[in-house]
C-alpha cells in the first residue's frame, strides 16, 4: 500500500439498548436467500417488540429513486457496491439503525444512488474469503448526521439484522468464478459508517470462517480492528488481499488469545492489540468519475418526480459538497447518557506499523480508550 495513509479511525457504535427478553428463532443470519428467490421482505418474525422490517427486498425500477426504501445491497466491484445509510435526511446511526436502506454507486439495483461527491476515497479489497470496502465520505449527503456513527451488520441486538430484514449479494467472491450474472448471498456481513467514514465487509458464505470474519460483535472497535483498512481520502483503488486475522483475535509471542469488548456499560480500557490491516497487492487506481458513473446530478433528496413514499424527504437536505466536518453534529449518541463534547475522531494518531503510511486519519487504540471513556462515563 505505498504512500497510502492509514484510515484507522473508530467510530464509536451507539447502538440501542439490547432487548435481552427477545432474539429471533429464524435469525436473518441463518436464512439463506438464493438470488432469484428474494421475497418481498426477508424478515418472518412478526412479534418482535423492536418492530417490524421497513423497507423491502424486491427492488426494481420501479423502486429505484431517492426515495427507495429497498433493503437488498450488493458489494461487487468498486464500480458496483452500496452502503447503508438512512432514508430521511439528517439522522443518525443511533436512531434509525434498523430502517437503513440501500444506496448504490450504480444505477439497476432498485435503490437509491450514492450523491456525486458523497465518496471522497474508497479502497476496495478482495481476499480468498470477502470483500471489504472502506473509504472517506460527506456523510450529509447520505443523510448522516451526528459525530458518531454505528455498526450495521447481519446480526443485531434481535437477530433481526440491522437494517432488520436487509439482504447483501456480491457477484464477485472466489466462488462466483468470475461470473458476473451470479449473485451469490452473504449471509455474514458488517458495516460501520459515521464521522464521515465507513467501511465493510461481506463475507463469502463458502469461504473460510465467514462468521469469524465478519464477526458482528466488535461494534464498540469500528474500522480500525472490524476492517482494518489504508483507506485515504482522494484515493480510489481496488486491490487483492489477504485475509485478515478473525476479528478480535490476536498473537502475541506465538500465542492466540481472543479479545471479547466489555458490556457497553462498562469502559472499554486498554484493548492488549492493535490490529494492522492484511496485506494487499495489485492495487489499481481509479478517478472517482470512472467509478461514479450513475452519480451525475444526483442528490439526496428525492426528485421532484419521485412517488410519493412514507419517507418524510424534504429537498435541500444535503449539506454542501464541500465541508463536511464530522465534529459539530450535536445531535450524536441520543441514545445513551453521553455527554461529553469530545470528536470521536481524533487527527494525527500515526500509522501503527508498517504500512509506511503517513499522517493517518483516527485515533489510536490509547485514543479509543479515552473516546469511550469520555463517551461513556
Ligand atoms: C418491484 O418492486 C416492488 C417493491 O418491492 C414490488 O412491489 C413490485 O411487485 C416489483 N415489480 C415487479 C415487476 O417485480
Ligand atoms: C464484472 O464487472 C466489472 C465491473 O463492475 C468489470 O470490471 C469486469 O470486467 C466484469 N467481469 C466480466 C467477466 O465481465
Ligand atoms: C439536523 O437535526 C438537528 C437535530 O434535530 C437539528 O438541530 C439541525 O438543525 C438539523 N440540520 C439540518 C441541516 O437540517
């Protein structure tokens, strides 16, 4: 990864307060969903106290607007991926964790289309067992707001996966064989987005250890140890990867320990680790232009010839192209006591090891600590 800085930031998951009275017989991580047998909505459970899924799986042209409410992503090339992000203008990850939709870098996919300039660096991987995705973004224009972000991920608090019912296909894991036209689903798979970053990673279901991968309940240890990454901003790359080491596990003097993050109630302390992203080859440089294709003109707010929907979009939610600092949201972490004023991302922690990089975006793991600490205390 020569020259890249090291995207180590954290973004400190508010997640809602976990219903231990329920979790899902029929997990959405346990459904296997084959491409051409997609229901309207994946989610069965009707008796869930947290709700009911919001949007739905079957996406169409007929549902691809600013205004979709479609529940189905693909990760496939760094030309043709989607993140999840809100439906309504200025929320948080905290608030609307549950009811995140699609939003596509290319049009066909029945979702809504990821703004012109909403992706400021993207770093693209494949390895022998998922694709990860991470990079730097104007998160207003994905209709984010707050300084901190959160995990979206295959599991949730119910099982119910967060979005709840939400679906990820890629055609371009090990297994897909190079075919294009072959969607196969990821049944494990986490994302975290917010302080005007994300990352990802899908994990292929017929590669190795895809739960221990995209494991799901590191959601307090964002990118940084989730899916370490050299992600920069003005960067656009795709590369070959190896795969990492499972999340949360680590060797130190030829021993394996597994790390489990504390109940969030409790400061996190010192993590004993410090992740460094795999390594990568055959990096291939884009512009953003070549990747974004389908972004031209397009906006978050919904069109003015778009149906009407449930979704309260009014125009002029996007903030201004430029700009974008993650710090002065204010309206971060509603859901828990939080009350201190620190960013969650700091500047110029230095690269850990190797990787050569530069002045790096984040915190450290020190950092980490007192961010949460400050969060949490
Ligand atoms: C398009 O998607 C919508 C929303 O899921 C669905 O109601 C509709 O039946 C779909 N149309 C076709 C032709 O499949
Ligand atoms: C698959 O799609 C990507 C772009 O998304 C393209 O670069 C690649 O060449 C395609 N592969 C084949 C075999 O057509
Ligand atoms: C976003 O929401 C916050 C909190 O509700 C509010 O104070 C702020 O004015 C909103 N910003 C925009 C651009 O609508």
């Amino acid at each position: 990864m020569s020259g890249s800085t090291l995207l180590s930031f954290t973004l400190l998951a508010v997640s809602t307060v976990v219903r231990a009275d329920y979790f899902s017989k029929d997990p959405l991580v346990g459904k296997v969903v084959p491409y051409d047998q997609i229901p309207y909505q994946v989610m069965t459970d009707t008796d869930d106290p947290r709700g009911f899924q919001t949007g739905y799986n079957i996406c169409n042209s007929t549902t691809e607007n600013q205004d979709s409410l479609c529940q189905t992503m693909f990760v496939n090339h760094i030309d043709d991926f989607c993140l999840w992000a809100p439906g309504p203008p200025n929320s948080t990850i905290a608030d609307t964790e549950g009811d995140v939709v699609a939003w596509c870098s290319k049009k066909g996919h029945g979702t809504r289309i990821i703004p012109d300039g909403a992706i400021t660096g993207l770093q693209f991987i494949k390895t022998p067992s998922y694709i990860q995705i991470a990079g730097t973004i104007n998160q207003a224009m994905l209709n984010i707001a707050g300084e901190y972000g959160g995990e979206l991920d295959s599991g949730g608090q119910d099982g119910e996966g967060n979005p709840m019912g939400g679906l990820v296909y890629s055609n371009n894991f090990k297994s897909n064989n190079g075919n294009n036209a072959s969607f196969q689903q990821a049944q494990h798979w986490s994302f975290f987005i917010g302080a005007n970053q994300f990352c990802g990673k899908v994990c292929d279901s017929t590669g190795s250890n895809p739960q221990g991968l995209c494991q799901n309940i590191y959601d307090r240890l964002g990118c940084e140890y989730n899916a370490p990454n050299t992600a920069s901003e003005g960067v656009f790359e795709s590369c070959d990867g190896d795969d990492m080491t499972p999340v949360g596990t680590y060797v130190v003097d030829g021993q394996t320990s597994v790390y489990h993050q504390p109940a969030e109630s409790v400061d996190i302390g010192v993590i004993p680790y410090t992740a460094t992203p795999a390594p990568s080859s055959n990096c291939v440089p884009f512009t953003s232009a070549a990747i974004f294709t389908d972004a031209a003109g397009v906006t978050a707010a919904s069109g003015a010839s778009a149906s009407a929907s449930a979704t309260p979009a009014p125009s002029g939610s996007g903030a201004g192209a430029s700009g974008g600092s993650a710090s002065g949201g204010g309206s971060a972490a509603t859901k828990t006591s939080a009350k201190n004023s620190g960013s969650g991302t700091g500047s110029g922690a230095p690269a850990p090891t190797g990787s050569g990089g530069a002045s790096a975006i984040g915190v450290s793991s020190g950092a980490i600590a007192i961010a949460l600490f400050a969060l949490f205390a």
